[in-house]
C-alpha cells in the first residue's frame, strides 16, 4: 500500500483515502468545526471582529484556544484528528519524512454568493512572475514539500485537480484559464484533464498544493471539509498559516494525549522564535 501510495503521489499529486475516520469520528468533528465556525462569523479570537463576510468560504485556525472555552475536550479532539497515527503514517509515506504539522482549515458552503472556485497553484501566491513561478515548480520536484489534506465531514464532489499537473508549467490551454487576461477566466469549467474528487464522510482527499486545483461553493448546497496541512521538516514555512502563538499560551498543551502533544513540540520549537518575534513587533 506504501508504494502504491508513494507512486500515485510522485505521477499524478493526489491520493483518495477512503475511512480515514469512521462515521462516528467524522460527525463529532462535525459537531466540532460547525460550533467552531458559528464562533468564527460572530467574532475571530484572533482579532474580536466578525470572521468573514457572507460570501465567505474558508476559515483558518481552528484550534486557537478561543473556541473551546464551553467545551474544552473538543480542543483535544480536533488536535488527536491531526496527530492520527494513521493519518500521520500516510503523510510520513508521501512526504519521505518526519511530517510538520503547519494548519489547521475548514471549507464550507457560503451564506451569500456562491461560486465556482478559481483555478491556481498555491506558489503563484508566494511568486507571482510566471518565470520565478515556474523556476519554483521545477525545483520542488514531484514529491513536493507539503500536503493539503481535505478531510470530507459530510459528502462532497467540491475539489477539483488536474493530475500530474504538478510535474510540470502549464499548457497554453491551462494557462489561458489559471492566469491569462489577469485571471479573468480562472473560474471556468473547461479545465483540461480536471478530475473531480467525491468523497463520503471520512474519505480524504490529499493533493500537491503546487498543483492545479480549486474548490467549489455554492450557496444551499452542503460543503463541510476539514483541512489539515503538513510540510517536510526540513521545509518549514513561516507565514500566518504557521503563526500560532498561542501554542505557548500556559496550560495549552496540557490536556492532549502523550502522542499528540509529542507530535506538536516540533512545530512549537521550529516555529517558537517567530512567533516571539511577531509578538514583540
């Protein structure tokens, strides 16, 4: 299975894993994330102002100590989600070592305006010059550095990836829809070669960032999808997803299980020194 895993990520930079979590795990996270979320549109721990505006599709740090104040227990629910031994073992698998843990995301169906996503490739959010772009795909390599793995909390076909798009710079046709005309056509379905992924609760679907991929969100129609994001060790990314200083707040690790709070002193000790630095700016 390692191989086959192995493989299919280094050729085409996705795997589908079916029942990563049970039913019974997949509708308490559930539970989770929507209590978690109706905290976010009220007002973000991070900033005391209403999380997002109601074409809003995306939400980032679910486990800021602000949301588990009526239910603390949960906190360690959703961090024993991402140190799931298996889940880490696949990571471990694809990534060829020690996975870092770098985000915690959840995807969900818009109050207002939905839409098709946009085309993209996340390094053309760090390196928006098609020539360094380019440079940074081919110096990645097919492995990649990091996994986006989208776990489904209720049934979805909302993710799209073209395989194997990963490999190499876009075809004319990919470009025209990703980013020609300023992005005017990044939204299209006549993507080349777009396979869409479904998934049933607790599948996920893990895919190479630097790929092309989008999501979809349409008003009315149900998209709950838990993100949970690694990098190599050896690529840590310093950047708002990673900053999360609340990771040395007294008591935060306390209640975790051995193995999980094992599993995050790497990501506090990488990253502690950045976070100081924030807070003293």
């Amino acid at each position: 299975m390692t191989s086959d895993l192995q493989e299919q990520w280094t050729q085409e930079g996705y795997v589908v894993l079916r029942h990563v979590f049970d039913g019974e795990r997949a509708a308490r996270l559930l539970t989770i994330c929507n209590t978690v979320l109706d905290q976010w549109r009220r007002a973000n721990p991070e900033t005391g102002q209403p999380g997002g505006a109601p074409d809003a599709t995306v939400m980032r740090h679910l486990n800021h100590p602000g949301y588990f104040r009526n239910h603390p227990e949960w906190l360690g629910d959703l961090m024993d989600a991402v140190a799931d031994p298996a889940v880490l073992d696949t990571a471990r698998a694809i990534l060829g070592e020690e996975p870092l843990f770098r985000c915690t995301s959840f995807f969900f169906e818009p109050l207002e305006g939905g839409k098709d996503g946009n085309w993209h490739r996340d390094s053309q959010f760090g390196e928006p010059d098609d020539e360094k772009e380019r440079a940074v795909i081919a110096k990645v390599g097919n492995a990649g550095t990091s996994i986006q793995m989208q776990i489904a909390l209720a049934p979805s076909d909302d993710i799209e990836y073209v395989p194997g798009s990963h490999l190499r710079w876009d075809t004319p046709a990919e470009y025209a829809i990703r980013k020609a005309d300023g992005g005017a056509h990044n939204r299209s379905n006549e993507m080349p070669g777009a396979l869409r992924l479904a998934l049933e609760p607790g599948d996920a679907a893990l895919f190479n960032p630097y790929g092309l991929h989008r999501g979809r969100y349409h008003t009315g129609r149900l998209r709950r999808t838990l993100m949970l994001t690694y990098t190599k060790r050896s690529a840590p990314h310093a950047d708002y997803f990673s900053r999360q200083p609340w990771f040395l707040e007294p008591g935060y690790l306390d209640g975790l299980q051995p193995a999980t709070r094992a599993f995050f002193e790497p990501f506090v000790a990488q990253y502690r020194d950045f976070w100081m630095e924030k807070s003293s700016a």
